[in-house]
C-alpha cells in the first residue's frame, strides 16, 4: 500500500523507502500539526527517519516494531 | 588460530604492521618514560596498543589479544594517574611488546604462535593484573569518576541518563557501547545505517540523535545524514564487529567499564582511512568517528602528497606507499638492462654513419639517444630515491638500547639523535646497523662512567651520546660522540704491547691519534672484564671490516676526560659503482674507483728490483709495484714508460702496472652467480654498451 496523505494525516506503509523522504519533508513542512500514522510501519529508510525526528509530528499510530519503537519514542503520541 | 586461507594475508598485512606498532608503542613509551606528560606519545601509545589488540582480534589470535588487553589495562591506569609510570613498569611492558614481536616471528616462520604463548599470555596478565591490585590505587569511588572522565566528549549527561539503566554498572558481564556516526552523503552511497544497527545482536538499548539542530526550513533536505546511533549490548565483540562491517569506519565500539566507557575498540588502519577521506571529502559536520585522538590537520595532509614522506612527520610517513624490496630491486636490475640497452645505440649511429645516404637516419639515432638518456637518468634518479631510507629507520631502535643497557649498567644516559632525516641507500642503512649498534654499546659500556666517577670529574652525573646523521657530498656521515671518559693512548699503546699486538719500538714511535686508532686492530678489547654487552675483543676490529666492506671509512678521536667520537663515512647509494676501467692484453678491466689513488707513468729507470720484488720511488717513497699481467697469468710486456694505477689496499699503497688505462664510469655491478661465484679475484660483471662484459677486480684478493 502506498503512502496516503489526507488532509493533515499521513499514513505511511509497511515498509517507508527513500522515495517517500522528499515528498513527506515537503509535507510535514507545509502542513501546520501533521499527523503521521505508522501503525502498519515494519521498517523504514533512515531518511525518512530524519524526517519524522526532524519535523517532530504527532504520531497517531506506533509502529508495532519493537526497534522502530524505540527511535521514535521522543515523537508525541496522539492515539 | 588463524585459518590457512587466512595464512597467506596475515604475512603480508599482519604481521609487518604488527612489527611497526609494536616499534611504534616501545619509542612512545620510552618517551613517556622520559617525559609523562608527553601527550602525543601517549596517544601513540595507546593507538598502537590498541591496534595491535584490534588486528590480533580480527586473524583470530584470542592470546594475544588476552595479553595486550591486560597490558592496556595497566596502560589505561597510569594514563589516568592511578599508576605512576615506574621503571619497572616500562620493562614489564618492553618485554611484553618484546614477547609480541617473538610471536610474529613465530606467526610468519611457522604460521602459529609459539607452543607457549598461552601461559606466557596468562602470566603476563595476571602480573599486569597485581601492578592494577597496587595498594596505592585510589578508592572506587574515584576510580568511576575517573572513568568518566575518560569517555568520549560525545557521551554527555544527557546520553549517560537516557542509556544508564542499561549501563552493567557493577562489571558483572562485558558489554560494548557502539556508537555509528555516518557521514553526512552515506545515503548516496547507498548505506543503510538503520539496517546495520538493528543487525547489531544483543542489544540492551538503542537510540538515535540529532548530530547538529534540524534545519526545519524549507530547505531540509532528507538526504543528508543528521543522525548518529546508540546502542548497548552484551553480544560478544566479534559478532558486533561483524554487523557493524558495511560502516566500520563510521562506527566506534567502546567498552563499558563501571558507568563509563573506555577503549575505543577500532579496527586497524581505521584512523588513517578517515584522515584520508576528510581530506578528500571536507564536509563540515560529517567527521564519521569522534575524534578523540585523532588530530591530522587537513594543512598536513596536501603537504604530505607533494613532499617525499620523508620530510614529514611520521604520521604522514605512515600513509606512504609499502612496497616489496623485491620489487624495487626488480626495478634497479631493469634499469641497469636499460643503460645497457640504451649505451648500444651510438654504435648503431655509428654503423649508420657509415653507410652511404644513411646520415640522416644516424642523426636521428643520436637525438633519439639523447632523449632516451635523459629519461634514463631521470629514471636513475627516481628509483635510487625509492631505495632512499632516512636514517631515522637506523636509529629506532636506539633509544631503547640505550635505556636498556644503561639501567643494566646504572648508568645515566641521555641519547640525542640529529639529522634524522639524512637518506642513505637501502643497502647502506642495513649495513650500518650492526656496526652503530657496537659502536653504540662500547661508548656505554666503556666510554660513559659512572654517575659519582662522572660527579667526582666535575662532569653532570647523566651523560650524553649524540648521534648525528649528515650528507657530505656523495657520502653519508655518521658520528656517534659521547662525553665520556675518552680514550687513553698509553693505555692502548701498553695494551697493546701486553697482548702482543705491536712492539715496543713501534708503541713509541705511535702518535696519540694512532694508538687511539689501535682500537681497530683485530683482537684488541681494552675492557679488563669481559661483559655480555661489548668487549669480547671483536668489536671494533669487526665495525671497521664491515664498514670497509661497503666501501666505507671509520675514524675515531678522542680525548682523556672529554669524551669520543667515531665517524662512519659510506657512499650514499650502493647499486652504481664507479670503477675506473684499465687495458691489459686488450681486454679492459674495472677496479673500483675508491681504491684508486692516482694514476702515474713511470719510466724504467725509477723501477729498482730488491731480489724478486720490484719496487719504484714516488715522491721519495719506495713502493712495491706489481704487474696485473703477472697476476692474472697473462704473458710478460715491457714498455718505455709503465703505466701505474697508484692503489690503496687496507692500508697499504701499492703501484699496478697496467697496458693503458681507460675512462672511468659508472656501473651497475652484478656479482658473479652460478659456477662462477667461487672464482676469487673478481667483485663481479657489468655489461658495456656496446654489449660486452667488464670484468671488476677484487684487487684484495689478487694480491
């Protein structure tokens, strides 16, 4: 499933490749409060990474992977 | 033990690099012993040692790593100045990096190390272990604080409260602290640091962490890498170190010691790849290791690749190229086909010259030669200077010499190397070792006194020893001086007498200078005991044989109380002799250009036969004149006037008789191979241009 962005939510899929990072830095720039659900997200490139550490958006799904978990632990979260 | 695929690498990487830490590590720490707060020996020390555990770890060599990792132990307290560095503890460690150096020989001879290496490695451990259980160790309290002190800049309050809880506080397991810092392009190399991290086994914790602020900006750009990654674990080191491969050089690994981490466990060679690599690469914020003890300046780097390595400091010198001697020698033999090659053509110009309408081709024969010569010259010069060592190669293992007899003798000794950076022929550094080293151990073993004899006689209790390197024309000069107790010509003369060695008559006639000379005379050793160091009666007489046989030149002076010096003179490259090449029965010959004197004609009348000898005056001088033709069996010519090649022979000043003498030239001299090696009298072939071979006389041998 490919990456949906809906109004102020963006739900990224299984597996997030590099392609993603340059729309989703674009977005998470424009968008006031984005939202980014990761709920489906097993594995991501580290760009996009950056880009969630960087943009710091509310986290509305927590990956279920145990490592990403960790990573992102800084981020919000908005269930 | 290693494997046997592994054998043939390990020759060739391991153990020559394990032969330069080890000398590396020993003069940094005979520098520290000298001066504790030397900074960058202390750094080098500890690179060193740290590499060597860090190879030994990569071929699978867990005694040794066993053993240096003790040793780091011991070295990482006295850098925190739990320890004192004391005497006894740089041997302790001498004789452990000692201990290495016997393993590599060990490794590269038979593949292995020695049958003992596992006990030596656990005594030396535990003895390291009991100078680390000393009472005067500080309390554990401050021994933590002190490990703090010794973690990485990058691991700050905030990192050491985040990751804490993980931290096995109490040492109970060994766990790794990795840090991966990727440079800032890494995603357009197409690496994958959040893949390698989550590889890493064994982990207890992980995070990530902004390198500088974000830039939330428009002009973000996902591409360039701001993380850096934490994690802890307890997985064992060699499997860490096997995830971490595809970004070794990005990533640290530190043991965690109490509450901090310690020992930056890094792969070999690693700091060099990331000095060569910001020097290519200057990013501004993508150093890819925290660079604790690393500090190359990027002005270094460029000098280093326009200047020979030599001129620089070693850490440049240590990025030069390492090439089989082998090879250079190859390429010296190839040369020398090329001169020969080369000096053919003017007879082909020659040839041309003569036949008719051929002019033009001749002198596009000469212009070519011309330009083949210059090139081979320049060609000359450059492989002669690959073959250039500086002399400081010599020196390395001097100093620890120096230290070491000396404290075997109480003796204070200071040495002073000069002139380091002289460069000799390959040839000539290796000859040379040998004799400096006598040289070296008869000044301290019999030239330095005593520091109360030294303090009676008004000197300073600790003496000094220079040895200065220098170029003098074609010629190396080597001195070695100390301020001793100098050489006592009557003691030498009566000495002398006392073994047999010269009589009475001539003692007296002898001026200082040259009874201080007897020293050189074969079976003269003025020590009254015998010690294991020098004085065994070979010594000085053996210094000047083997310069001699390099074609060199050893003086002494020396004064009662002052102090002596003795002087190596050799040629400064080795792989062209210049022969002066003589005619005799139409065939020419080469005698080497260094015994030659002068060349002079002497007419019959001046020659006087004293019963079968004949002899001729020169300058109010009678000397013995011998015929070449006689000496190579050659039938008998007499002619109006001689032709005498006036030669010296250790010694001694003789007259030649020749047919006629001839041009002197350089050539690249083989030595006689095969059957021929044998046949005494000759030092070897050289090829002529016009292809035949020069014949080179051994004229100690004829005689």
């Amino acid at each position: 499933m490919p990456t949906a962005y809906e109004g102020t939510t963006v739900r990224m899929p299984r597996t997030c490749p590099q392609e993603d990072a340059v729309p989703l830095s674009a977005w998470l720039c424009a968008v006031d409060n984005p939202q980014v659900d990761l709920s489906e997200c097993e594995d991501m490139h580290p760009a996009v990474l950056q880009c969630l550490l960087a943009f710091e958006p509310s986290v509305v799904g927590m990956p279920s992977d145990a490592f990403l978990r960790q990573l992102l632990h800084g981020l919000r979260c908005r269930l | 033990m290693p494997k046997l695929a592994e054998i043939d690498l390990l020759r060739e990487v391991f153990i020559p690099e394990m032969r330069d830490l080890i000398e590396t590590a020993s003069s940094a720490l005979l520098l520290l012993e000298r001066d504790a707060t030397n900074g960058p020996a202390i750094n080098d020390l500890f690179r060193a040692v740290h590499t060597i555990k860090g190879t030994a770890g990569m071929y699978s060599l867990p005694t040794l790593v066993e053993m240096v990792h003790s040793a780091e132990d011991l070295l990482g307290d006295v850098r925190s100045g739990k320890i004192a560095l004391q005497g006894e503890i740089v041997d302790d460690m001498l004789s452990c990096f000692d201990e290495i150096r016997i393993w590599t020989d060990s490794l590269e001879t038979t593949g292995a190390l020695p049958p003992t290496a596992s006990q030596i490695a656990r005594e030396r451990s535990q003895r390291y272990k009991r100078w680390l259980a000393s009472p005067d160790k500080i309390p554990d309290a401050v021994a933590d604080s002190a490990d703090a002190a010794l973690s990485p800049d990058w691991f700050d309050a905030d990192l050491r409260a985040t990751c804490g809880d993980y931290l096995p506080g109490d040492g109970s397991r060994q766990a790794f602290f990795v840090r991966l810092s990727p440079a800032a392009d890494c995603f357009y190399r197409c690496d994958d640091p959040l893949g390698v991290l989550r590889a890493i086994p064994g982990k207890l914790w992980h995070d990530v962490r902004p390198r500088a602020a974000w830039d939330r900006s428009e002009s973000f750009d996902p591409f360039r890498c701001n993380l850096d990654f934490y994690c802890i674990t307890d997985a064992p080191l060699a499997s860490v170190e096997d995830a971490l491969r595809p970004v070794r050089s990005a990533a640290t690994i530190h043991l965690v010691t109490g509450t901090g981490l310690q020992k930056e466990l890094s792969p070999p060679d690693q700091e060099d790849e990331i000095e060569g690599f910001e020097f290519l690469l200057p990013l501004p914020d993508a150093s890819p290791v925290d660079p604790p003890q690393v500090t190359p300046t990027q002005a270094e780097a460029p000098k280093a690749a326009a200047a020979p390595p030599t001129s620089e400091p070693r850490g440049a010198a240590e990025r030069a190229l390492k090439v089989d001697p082998g090879k250079v020698d190859a390429l010296v033999n190839l040369l020398g086909e090329l001169v020969v090659a080369k000096n053919g053509l003017p007879f082909i110009a020659q040839r041309a010259d003569r036949l008719p309408d051929a002019r033009d081709l001749s002198r596009d024969i000469k212009d070519n030669y011309a330009a083949i010569d210059r090139i081979a010259q320049e060609l000359q010069t450059a492989v002669m200077s690959i073959r250039m060592l500086p002399v400081a190669e010599m020196f390395r293992p001097f100093p620890r010499l120096v230290r070491d007899v000396s404290r075997k003798l109480g003796k204070q000794v200071d040495l002073v190397l000069e002139g380091e950076t002289t460069e000799a022929d390959k040839t000539v550094i290796e000859a040379l070792s040998d004799p400096l080293v006598h040289i070296l151990r008869n000044s301290l073993d019999h030239g330095i006194e005593l520091p109360d004899e030294r303090l009676a006689a008004g000197k300073p209790a600790g003496a000094t020893i220079t040895i200065r390197a220098a170029q003098e024309g074609d010629r190396v000069l080597i001195e070695i001086r100390d301020d001793g107790r100098g050489i006592d010509p009557d003691k030498m003369r009566r000495s002398a007498m006392a073994k047999g060695l010269i009589s009475a008559a001539t003692a007296e006639q002898m001026t200082d200078a040259e009874a201080v000379d007897l020293i050189f005379l074969p079976g003269f050793s003025t020590a009254t005991e015998v010690s294991d160091l020098s004085g065994r009666g070979v010594g000085m007489d053996a210094v000047r044989h083997g310069v001699k046989s390099l074609g060199g030149t050893v003086a002494i002076t020396s004064q009662v109380g002052k102090g002596t010096s003795v002087t190596l003179g050799l040629p400064l490259t080795m792989a062209v002799t210049r022969v002066m090449t003589v005619e005799v029965d139409g065939q020419l010959y080469g005698i080497p250009l260094e015994q030659v004197d002068q060349t002079v004609r002497v007419a019959p009348r001046d020659m006087h036969r004293i019963k079968t000898a004949e002899t001729f005056v020169l300058r109010d001088k009678v000397l013995p004149l011998v015929r070449l033709r006689n000496l190579l069996a050659l039938p008998e010519r007499r002619s109006e006037t001689e032709s005498v090649l006036i030669l010296r022979l250790a010694g001694m000043t003789i007259g030649l008789v020749v047919d006629a003498f001839n041009s002197g030239m350089e050539v690249i001299l083989k030595p006689m191979a095969g059957m021929l090696r044998d046949v005494s009298g000759y030092a070897g072939t050289a090829v002529l241009g016009n292809g035949k071979v020069l014949l080179v006389l051994k004229m100690q041998e004829l005689i």
